[in-house]
C-alpha cells in the first residue's frame, strides 16, 4: 500500500503547478490570518466591554458644574485593577476634593478614596482614584463620586 501511496503524492505534486501551489498555500494563509483577526479583536471587545464600569455622579456635584466622560479601571504596579481613571470635564471652576467610593455586590463599601481636584471652567483632564492595593474593583461593582 505505502508503495502505490508515494507515487500519487509524487504525480499529484508534479502534475500541479508550483504557482498554483503557492496560490493556495498563499490564501489559506489569508483566511487563517483573517479569522485570527477576527477573533483577536473581538475578544478584546469582550474585555473590554467586560470591565467597562459606570461611575455615578452625584447631583450636588452636576450642580456644581462637573461631568464625566470616560472612565475606566486600570492596574496599579502590584497588578491590582484599583486604580479608577475619570475624565472629568469642568463646565465652571471647581476646586475641592472628590471622594471616590466602591461598592460590592452586595452594596458593601470596599474602597474610598479623597483626590484633591482644580479645574477651570471649560477646561477637563483625567483624576486617578488609586484605591488601596486590597481593592480589586471588577464589573460587578458600583463605582460612585461624591
């Protein structure tokens, strides 16, 4: 059996053209690199989404002329996802401190935090709430500003 098997492979391999070999070799390449792609970027997507957080804003602070835009949680250097970026945007001067609060599941109070914060009207910049290394905030937490 191995003796008829060698010569087929060997008439089938020359019967076809190096090109066209290429060819092929070339657009399997292609489509494996493009599923590949696919996948990468979804799964970020996925992580993305995943540890996407929603900080609350108090009213008396809104009244007092702040906003938010992004914000997301990131890792301090022990590897730790408690460090809570805020893009906070000034729609008038504000100068005082924002104290930062993390919920639980459950509603229990895992982590705060006071950052002195300055700003002019118009102006916004990020304010990094860096939370004990013990609190490891995730997507099921509350994440509230006061």
């Amino acid at each position: 059996m191995k003796q008829l098997f060698v010569p087929i492979i060997a008439l089938v391999l020359f019967s076809c053209s190096s090109d066209n070999i290429k060819d092929g070799i070339n657009k399997a390449g292609n489509v494996a690199g493009q599923t590949a792609g696919e996948f990468i970027e979804g799964a970020s997507k996925g992580v993305v989404k995943a540890f996407d957080v929603k900080v609350n804003l108090t009213e008396e602070l809104k009244s007092k002329g702040l906003a938010f835009g992004k914000t997301y949680i990131t890792s301090d250097s022990l590897g730790t996802d408690n460090l809570l970026m805020v893009y906070v945007i000034f729609n008038k001067d504000y100068s005082d401190t924002l104290k930062a609060k993390v919920f639980d599941d459950k509603q229990l109070e895992m982590g705060r935090i006071a950052v002195p914060v300055n700003g002019k009207k118009d102006e916004a910049k990020f304010v990094e709430f860096h939370f004990d290394k013990r609190t490891n905030i995730d997507s099921k937490n509350v994440l509230t500003v006061e």
